[in-house]
C-alpha cells in the first residue's frame, strides 16, 4: 500500500474515532460543554444599552419578565430606562434612590423594593401637603463610580434627599466594572475571553488570539477537542507552577474599602454643592445560615465611621435585620443573596421612620416649594 493511502486511511480512522469519541461524548454526558457559560438568566435580551459614560444602562421603556431558579419577576421601565413610574412634564423629585441591584430590586417586583415601600410609609405618615415622589434609579451591577454618574444625570429632576444604597461587598467593581457586550453586560476584564456562542457565552481562558479562536469553534462543535485543548493548557499551567496571583500582597479591609470611600465622599461633594441631603443606607445581603459574616459587619464599621466623620447620614439595617430574622435566612432569596421581599418591606419601613426621627430630612420633605437647607451645627 503506498504511504499516500495509509496516511489517507489513518486520517479518516482518526477522524471517525473521534467523531464516534464527541457522539459518545453527548450522548452520555461523557463530557460536558468545555467552559460553556449559558445566557445571564437575569439578562432577558434588549433589557440593556449600551451608555456613553456609565458602560451600559436598562433600556428606556423596556418590559420583559426575569426567569431565574429562584424567582419569575417582571421588569419594565420608564423614558429614562429606570424602574419606577414615567416622571411627568415638570414632576418634583423628592428623593433620589441610587444603587445596584439590591436598590433596584431583584427577585421582587418593583411596588416591593425598597424605594416604593419607603414611598408609600411616608406617605401614610402624610408628613407634606403633597404626596413624597421617591424615584428609583437604580440599575443592576453598578459600581459606586457608575452610580454616581446616574445621580449627576439625574440632578436636573431637583431632588431634596439622595438615598445612597451602598453595597460594600462590591467594592471590586470600581477596578472590574460590568460593562455592555453584545447585548448583555459582563465583567470588564473578561471581555476579551468571551465569545457569543449558539446557547450562550463562551469563556476562554487563552491569551493567544489564534489559539482561543481554535477553542471557541471547538467549545461551540467539538467537546472532545476542546477537553484535549483545554487539559493541553492545565497540564502546561502544572509543568510551569502558574499562580498570577502568588505574588500579589493581601489587602487589608481598609485598603479595599478605600476607592469605595473616595466615591463616597464625591458623592457627599456633589450633593453638597446643590444643597441636596445625603443618606447612605448599608446594603449588606444575608448569608445563608441566616446570619451576617465578620468581614460584612467590618465593611459596614468601615464606612459608617467615614460617614460619620464627614457628616454623612448613614443607615446600617445589619442590627435590624438580625433582631428579625431568629436566625433564619428570610432575608434572601434562597441561593440568591439579593434581599427578598420581606427584607425590602423591613428595610423601606425601618428606614421611613429612621426619616421621622431625622429633623433635617422632615424640613427638607415639608419644605415643598423652596430649596433644601441643612442646619450647619
């Protein structure tokens, strides 16, 4: 036999084993999709846009419905792409809520997040001649960075109070922010290593662009080849001893809450210099024993000090939320640590009359018509 024909006959032999090899694979669940990462299931399509400063914002007058594990949610927004009422021609906004998700209210609907149940236990208290607007502009992911530059958007509207939702746990996201990405919104740094595929997206690890353009045709056609492709990388990370991170110092508490509390005090600038009162409210999620972790209670010791120092209003629900839950966790939504409806209903309450006993916040609610001012002590 000539050497052409066994190198045909050996090709095609290689070739159907490994076709029989990825039939198998499938078949019995041999191998699982490589890296396979599906579509945020809290990301429903057209629900974000891409933004000029802030990377992404939700999409002005979206409706859709979130079909997560642990809750089926309906999401709709208004001109300004915020999850909250249409603002009418020349409405007053009362207060401001700025924040992430937690503020935004994922996992419930939006009459039972925070801000709307703040709103309507001031308005029982029917402390104004006029019903209390409290405006919900928060959008799910954001850094404090990307907060800030809502509120500065936002300060047209005139509000009196900004009420900062602040989650220290997502610190990182002032170095990593989410940013928009062919229709959804993922972690800045991963960007390069992420390619939509038919079901979802697919997460290289590669840094040669050749060779990660081979892994996602193999990723999104050929599971066998992209286990041997990827086991070829773990094998040569092993012979090399790779640890990026073997060499990086250990932050401490305050040196990671440190970029957090820069944007904090820009925020305080900002709302200063147009007499608009500041209330930072502490959003810190339940872990699922039911309790609050030492380093989310340090977090929050961290920056109601820095608070305080500057004259900051803060709110620290922690105390609250433990005197209430007997040690269970009511306080999230199963695996999902984003407040449950009991929790936004706590918070709104406790932070409503936390606003009764604030003379500063009372004047500047009462005091419809004029311009907000504090009493400088």
């Amino acid at each position: 036999m000539k050497l052409r024909s066994k190198l045909l006959l050996i090709t095609i032999s290689t070739l159907a084993g490994l076709l029989v090899c990825e039939v198998l694979a499938r078949q019995f669940d041999l191998i699982p999709r490589p890296e396979y990462r599906s579509f945020p299931e809290d990301q429903p399509p057209g629900l974000y846009v891409s933004h000029s400063s802030r990377h992404y914002t939700s999409a002005p007058n979206f409706a859709g419905t979130i079909n997560a594990r642990e809750y089926t949610i309906q999401i709709a927004t208004n001109s300004l792409g915020l999850r909250d009422d249409p603002i009418a021609p020349g409405e007053r906004i009362d207060i401001l809520a700025a924040g992430d998700s937690f503020t935004m209210g994922f996992g419930v609907e939006s009459e039972d997040a925070w801000p709307a149940q703040l709103e309507s236990d001031i308005n029982r208290a029917a402390i104004s001649s006029r019903p209390v607007r409290v405006l919900n502009s928060a959008v799910s992911g954001y850094s404090l960075s990307q907060i800030r530059l809502t509120i500065e958007e936002l300060l047209y509207l005139h509000p009196r109070i900004v009420v900062l939702g602040l989650y220290p746990k997502g610190y990182w996201r002032l170095d990593n922010p989410y940013v928009y990405f062919d229709g959804y919104v993922v972690q800045r740094k991963k960007v390069p290593y992420i390619h939509v595929g038919k079901d979802g997206f697919l997460y290289s690890e590669f840094n040669n662009k050749a060779i990660q353009q081979v892994h996602f045709w193999f990723m999104d056609n050929f599971y066998v080849g992209a286990t041997f492709l990827e086991r070829a990388r773990t094998l040569a990370d092993d012979w090399g001893d790779a640890d990026p991170n073997h060499d990086k110092p250990r932050l401490s508490s305050m040196q990671k809450m440190r970029p957090l509390l820069d944007e904090v005090e820009k925020i305080a600038q900002l709302c200063g210099t147009r007499d608009i009162g500041l209330v930072v409210l502490l959003v810190s999620s339940q872990s699922k024993d039911g309790g609050f972790s030492r380093k989310k209670k340090k977090y929050n010791t961290i920056i109601k000090r820095f608070c305080r120092q500057r004259g900051i209003t803060v709110f620290d629900p922690i105390p609250l939320f433990v005197r209430s839950s007997s040690k269970a966790p009511v306080f999230r939504i199963g695996h999902d640590a984003h407040w449950s409806k009991r929790a936004h209903a706590l918070v709104g309450k406790a932070l409503g009359a936390f606003f009764m006993k604030e003379d500063w916040i009372l004047r500047s609610l009462r005091d419809s018509d004029g311009p907000f001012r504090e009493d400088k002590k």
